[in-house]
C-alpha cells in the first residue's frame, strides 16, 4: 500500500529584474532575481485522486512573484521573500507553507571618469547573494541568507601541515601554498512571527549581509591559514558576534588546488618550492570543507 509522504511544487526559475527611479537626482538603481516558489498544504489530492481542484496554477504563481515585486520592496531580498510568503498564505486556506528562494545576481554601478553614472551597471562576477525562507502557519517566518560563487585567491600565506599519515598518503606537508576557493556561506536568523517583525528593523539584513562579505575577504586575506578548517570557523566566529539576531553561520568551501610543475627537465628550470612561480590550475577533484557554528 503506498502512501503520500511529501510534496510541494510550485515555479522556478522566475526572472525579475525592477529598476528603481529617484526622480530628484535622476538615478536609477537595479535588482535582477531568480525566484522560486514551491507550495506545501492540503493538496494531497491532486496527486492520489487526480483533484486539480486544491492546486494553486504554477503560472499564477509566476505572476504573483511579479505582481509582489511591483507592491513591495525587493530589497532587502529577506523581505521581499518574507511578504511573498505570507501572501500564500493569506490568500489560500488550505496551502500550509510557502518555501521561497530568492538569487540576486550582482550589478555594480560603472564608474565614469572617477563619477557614478547614474544608470550604467557592469557584472563584476558570478556572485549572488542568497535568500531562503520558509513561511508557515505553525513556524512563523525562517530566513536563511547567503553569499554565494565569491570567487577568491591569494598566493601565500597558508599552510597546511601535521595532519595525518599513514599507508595511504602521498600529500607533502607544505608551509606555504596557494589557497583558492568559491565561497558559500549562510547564515540562519533568529524565527520571526511576522512580516511586520521582518520589517521592523529591516536594515539588519543589508548589515549583515555587508559585515559577512567584509569578514570573509578580510579574515581570508590576512589569517595566516593553519587550514581552511581553522580560517573558516574565525569568520564564523566573527559574523555571530556581528549579527546578534543570526543564530547559526555556516561556510562550505572547495579547496581549490594549484599545483607546481616540475620544469628542471627544461634547461633546468627550477619551478618548485621556494622557487615555484608557473602551476597547474586544476577542475577536480578538491578538497570540500564544511563547517557550521552556533551560540554556545
């Protein structure tokens, strides 16, 4: 005998792009987001019994994402997503839970001789910063921020050394190497019963948003890194002292190695160790370093 265990469903992939206009200064401001919507509640029907009649239309899903970002501020993105998740369950009875994704993608202003142009805008990378929340009758409101794919490299000033050996390892011990990776981290918020909590104090989140990528350059360039482990849980250290309302602060990171090339073959070339200046990039496999941090 089967049963229902689960089920949501919803829209993905939602493009949105909404351009603010200050009228008094003739600046203009823009956010793109990719949303997702996903639904949960009383609609165990529509999968055992073939009853569309409990099915909120993905497509209408789909306009009310845009329809919200027409009514309300999409920034900061943890409201937007907080009052998008609540209109759910404000309109339908009988939908439960509303899990909502929020990506936004990075556009920074463009510079013209030393001055801001007051509507031009370049891609500077592949970061987004992050947002997931689930709003539900029984929770109230959980936020989940994050940054994600800040893309970061230096060229000394990590180590890694004393770890385990035995008849398995081949690694060398090395006290200075290159250290790279593509940075994830989140950091979950204390639960709010209402949007109206979300948008009392509502600076917290660009705050915190700012004081984690600012930590996590600034530790990554200057920590003389024993390990990504030991680096990692500094920034987290540090983000929680920051941000008093996030409860839980997490990073995941790939070890992105670079590895010396053995050139003395070629009129004796020396390009290793102290001496190594040319190196291999490599796509896989890395090292993956996880870690999560809480009050104590």
């Amino acid at each position: 005998m089967a049963r229902l265990a689960a089920a949501r469903y919803g829209k993905d992939n939602v493009r949105v792009y909404k351009v603010h206009k200050d009228e008094a200064t003739g600046t203009q401001s823009v956010t793109e987001m990719t949303v997702c919507c996903l639904l949960e509640g009383q609609i165990e029907t529509s999968y055992t019994e073939a009853d569309n009649s409990v099915v909120v239309a993905t497509d209408s899903i789909k306009n009310t994402i845009y329809i919200k970002a027409k009514e309300h501020p999409v920034n900061p993105p943890e409201l937007y997503a907080a009052h998008l998740g609540q209109h759910f369950l404000d309109k339908y009875p009988h939908i439960n839970a509303a899990n909502i994704k929020v990506i936004v993608h990075r556009w920074t202003r463009i510079n013209i001789d030393g001055k801001p142009h007051p509507h031009s805008f370049y891609r500077d990378g592949n970061e987004t910063r992050n947002v997931e929340a689930r709003v539900s009758r029984e929770a109230g409101i959980e936020l989940k921020s994050a940054i994600q794919g800040l893309s970061v490299l230096k060229s000394t000033g990590s180590a890694f050394h004393g770890f385990v050996r035995d008849e398995y390892t081949t690694l060398g011990e090395t006290w200075d190497r290159i250290l790279s990776t593509d940075v994830d981290a989140t950091w979950n918020w204390k639960t709010f019963a209402t949007v109206a909590d979300v948008e009392k104090g509502v600076e917290r989140f660009d705050q915190a948003f700012e004081a984690a990528r600012n930590i996590t350059l600034k530790t990554f360039a200057e920590d003389e890194s024993a390990s990504v482990q030991n680096t990692m849980y500094k920034m987290c250290e540090e983000i929680l002292e920051k941000a008093a309302e996030v409860e839980v602060v997490g990073y995941s990171l790939p070890n992105k190695h670079y590895f010396e090339i053995d050139l003395s073959w070629h009129k004796g070339y020396k390009n290793t160790g102290k001496d190594a200046e040319v190196y291999a990039p490599q796509s896989g496999p890395n090292g993956l370093i996880k870690c999560e941090v809480t009050r104590s």
